[in-house]
C-alpha cells in the first residue's frame, strides 16, 4: 500500500477454507489479498473518505465505516 494503514485488516475464508484479507488506506482504498502468498485480488476507491474503523462481515456483506460513521453496503 502507498499510503498508511488506518484500521485493522480482517480475515475471510470461503467455504473451501481459503483465506483473504481485507486491508483498508488511509486515502479510501480497501483491497483484497490472498491469505497465504499477499497476491493483490482487487481494490476499489471509496473516494475521500478515511477509514479508521475495521471493514465489517456481516452474513455475506461487507461493510465499511467512514469516520463520520456512515455505513457503506
């Protein structure tokens, strides 16, 4: 990542046990990594918004917070 890290990365595995991690930037990138080899799967820019809370997995869902706690599907 080119800039810093703000929250903590979380951890998901699908039903074959492979792992991801899910890291979000300071400058609104959250990306997509393989578990194990750190390979980049994808990122998407959540425009200016700062992500300093933790991506959240609620059921299939993935969330996001920005900091003025407004909740992103």
């Amino acid at each position: 990542m080119a800039n810093y890290g703000w929250s903590s990365p979380i951890a998901l595995y699908d039903k074959d046990g492979n792992g991801y991690v899910i890291l979000c930037d300071s400058t609104g990138n959250m990306y997509m990594v393989d578990g194990v080899s750190g390979e980049l799967y994808d990122t998407i820019n959540l425009g200016k918004m700062r992500l300093p809370q933790q991506p959240l997995i609620i059921q299939s869902w993935l969330e996001q917070r920005d900091k003025k706690y407004m909740v992103l599907p």
